[in-house]
C-alpha cells in the first residue's frame, strides 16, 4: 500500500513552498486554484518533498539519471558554524479556548517551507508552541536555527530560562501552582536540545511579510474543515491552557 501523501510541494503558485494540509485557506489547494502553470505534487516526507522543491525536472528523472544530491552543510549544535536555518511561527485561536491554529514559515537556504494545522478547541498560547515545535520536528537533522515568535510567553520561557527550571521543578511554577502547558514545553526542551535554536521575539501585526503570513496560515487553519483534537489539553480541562 502507497504511503499516504502528508506534504504537498507548491513549485509554482499564490505562495509557493511545503504544505501539510491540502485543503482549506492555508492549504495548498488554495496556492494553485486557477493559478495559471500551477505546479504541485504530494509525498509522504517533508524530505522527499524539499529535494523536488530543490530540482522539480532532476525529481522526475529515473533514479539512474538523476544528478547526485549536494552534501548537505554541517549544522549541528557541535560545530558551531552559525545559525543555518531561519523560522517564522504564530498561534491563533477563537475564543481562547476555542477553535485554534498554528502557521510556520521555514527558510533553509532557497527552501521554503510552511506548515499549519487546526484543533476544534484549545488556546493561544498552546497553538503559540506548537507552531514552534511542529517547525522544529520538521528538521531531519541537528541545525542551528534562529526562530521568531510574538509571543512573549513562548521567546521568554526558553530565553529566560523559566521553562527549564519548571521541568527541574517537576512542572510546579511556584510551590503551590502547576506550570500550564508542561507537555508541550516539554516537547519544545528536548527540541532545542537537539537543535542550537535562538528564539527572537518580533511585533505582532507590525508588517512583517513572514509574521503576517504565518497569522494567515495560523487563522486559516483554525477557520478550515477537518480540525483535530488537542487531546492532552481536552484531558486536562481549559484551566490548564
């Protein structure tokens, strides 16, 4: 049986890059709807899908006849070459709680990748994270990153270092109060501990052309059909978000 297809690779279109959804304002069928020449295609890995990105004629080729892959650059934590990859993130939700999204912008050299997805109840600090996490687990290998966020919650509990000393607090905030979040910050810890990540903090709807588009794939997608269900959240009540 064919591995279901996941990404969708946008070559030509409204915003071309890598989809996760299909449907819906920030899915791919949206960047190639009458568009003129559109040019797309599915796979089942964000990896497969970035090499046809790369060289979409050298990707239609037998494997015989293709031209051999770069060597991909050394961007592991270790090396300390500097920081490789960029990324965008934001968070939107409805109510709070309520119907939310997250939208993600990542730029790897003349790659560019977007991500969203869509959750029929949750918060905006949960989708705040998770737009960081998704972007991250996106990453095949060890690489410095630089990440931007406008969500102060998000860039000041890894700069500050509050998320890691709740994690050393067994996720207690104060004596008497949980941390809000922990599996996802949890989550977001292990990540950046595989990755040399920076997060910055930019300004919200200040006209930035990556944060405004990540807010557009973050509303759409929590606006889209087929929202999923952020379980540990539903779990453990809205006082937790």
């Amino acid at each position: 049986m064919d591995k279901p297809k996941k990404f969708y690779a946008v070559v030509r279109g409204r915003h071309p890059g890598i989809y996760t959804a299909w449907f819906g304002a920030a899915g791919a069928e949206a960047q190639i709807r009458a568009f003129p020449g559109a040019r797309y295609r599915g796979f089942a890995s964000i990896q497969e899908a970035r090499q046809w990105m790369q060289d979409p004629q050298n990707a239609r080729r037998p494997s015989s006849q293709r031209k051999p892959a770069p060597a991909p650059a050394d961007t592991s934590p270790e090396t300390g070459t500097g920081e490789q990859i960029v990324i965008y993130t934001d968070g939107a939700c409805r109510g709070n709680p309520g119907r939310g999204g997250y939208g993600a912008v990542i730029l790897q050299g003349d790659q560019r990748t977007e991500m969203a997805e869509g959750f029929r109840l949750t918060t905006n600090n949960r989708m705040e994270l998770l737009a960081c996490i998704a972007a991250l687990e996106s990453l095949a290998e060890p690489s410095g990153v630089v990440l931007h966020s406008d969500s102060s919650y998000v860039v000041n509990g890894i700069e500050k270092g509050w998320a890691r000393k709740w994690r050393a607090n067994h996720w207690m905030r104060t004596p008497q109060e949980e941390a809000r979040n922990a599996d996802l910050w949890a989550r977001l810890l292990a990540l950046c501990e595989r990755h040399r990540v920076r997060f910055v903090w930019v300004r919200g709807h200040a006209g930035h052309p990556e944060n405004e588009r990540c807010d557009q794939l973050a509303v759409g997608a929590a606006s889209g059909p087929g929202l999923r269900e952020d379980t540990p959240f539903a779990a453990r009540g809205p006082s937790q978000g």
